[in-house]
C-alpha cells in the first residue's frame, strides 16, 4: 500500500507513472544513497558530486569506501548550471554514479528538461549510473515547475535511479522511510539484496 501511495502521488503530483514494481523502500534517501553505492559500483570508485552539495552527499560516499570526483557548479545570473565540460576533463577509468540533486539543495536550481537530458545523455554516453535525488521535488516556488528526470529522459531508465521521500514534503523528517525508483530489475534486484 505504500507503494502504491507513492506511486499515486508521483502521478497526481508530476504526471510520473510508476510501477509499484520498481519502487524499493529505504530508511531514508541518505541511507539509500548508501545502498545504491554497495548495489552500482565498487569501493575505490568515484561518485560525481556537483558541488555546492548537501553535507551527506560526502559523508556516505566515504562511509561506503567510495572517492568524491567534485565538479563546481557555475553561478550564472544567480542560478547554478552545471558545467559537464569541467566533469569530462576530470573523468577516470574509475568514474561510475553521479548523485545529481533535483531540486539542487542547497542553491535552489530548478533544473530545465535541456539541462536534464544533457546529463542523462552525457551519463549514458560514458556509462554512469545517474542518481537523481529528487528528495525536495514538491518544494519549488511559485513559477518553477520540477520535472522528474525519469519523464525528462526516459531513454536512459537502464541507468537511472530516483530518489524520493515523503519527508520534506510533509515535514517528516524523523519518520526515516524513503524510496529508490529503478525500471532496471537487474539494478533493482541488486538494490533490494
């Protein structure tokens, strides 16, 4: 039922449409962060981090042996953009996740579906895994429409995984439950073990 319940809202909400299927729950979305790492790629890897990043984007990708590959967001005209010429110089043979934040906490950048589909489209070219956390999708001002990056770039559901929870919308903070969305059962079943 509570798949089900996040699956309603999602298209309700974002006109997403989920499979409950694909929905794998977790004790909140750092904690599945954790969990997509041991799941996507192995200790010693590296996890592009578009900084400024919220502080426990770092702390679980060292908790889980895993090295920061940072790209600096770009201020243009007080909105960050994200620069994927500076994450390509920067790239190893060891580069497999990027956690992309959408909303970006902390600035705040509600992504367009351009910016959205170059990233995915850039993932895909150099086989990374891309985690959209999209935590504080329901929290945008006035004006501002989110776009799931699974509606934006449905083409690169096999290395996609979503980030949601129920907690900064409702201010739940300390109920500690969350969800990672994947279409890909082979990601998924490696998640959920």
């Amino acid at each position: 039922s509570w798949a089900a319940a996040l699956v309603d809202w999602m298209a309700r909400r974002h006109r997403l449409r989920l499979d409950p299927g694909w929905v794998s729950p977790t004790p909140g979305v750092v904690s599945g962060l954790g969990l997509i790492l041991q799941a996507a790629c192995e200790p010693g890897d590296e996890v592009v981090v578009f900084a400024p990043a919220y502080h426990a984007f770092r702390k679980i990708i060292l908790a889980s042996g895993r090295h920061i590959l940072e790209v600096q967001l770009v201020e243009v005209a007080g909105r960050y953009t994200m620069d994927l010429d500076a994450l390509h110089g920067k790239m190893t043979p060891r580069t497999k996740v990027v956690f992309f934040c959408s909303p970006h906490n902390p600035g705040g950048t509600v992504w367009s579906v351009d910016e959205i589909r170059a990233l995915a489209a850039f993932c895909a070219g150099h086989g990374l895994i891309l985690v959209s956390d999209e935590i504080h999708c329901d929290l945008v001002f006035d004006g501002a429409k989110h776009t799931p990056t699974m509606s934006a770039a449905p083409e690169i559901a096999d290395r996609l995984i979503t980030c949601v929870a129920a907690t900064k919308t409702f201010n739940l903070a300390g109920a500690h439950v969350g969800a990672c969305i994947t279409s890909n059962m082979d990601l998924k079943r490696r998640l959920d073990a």
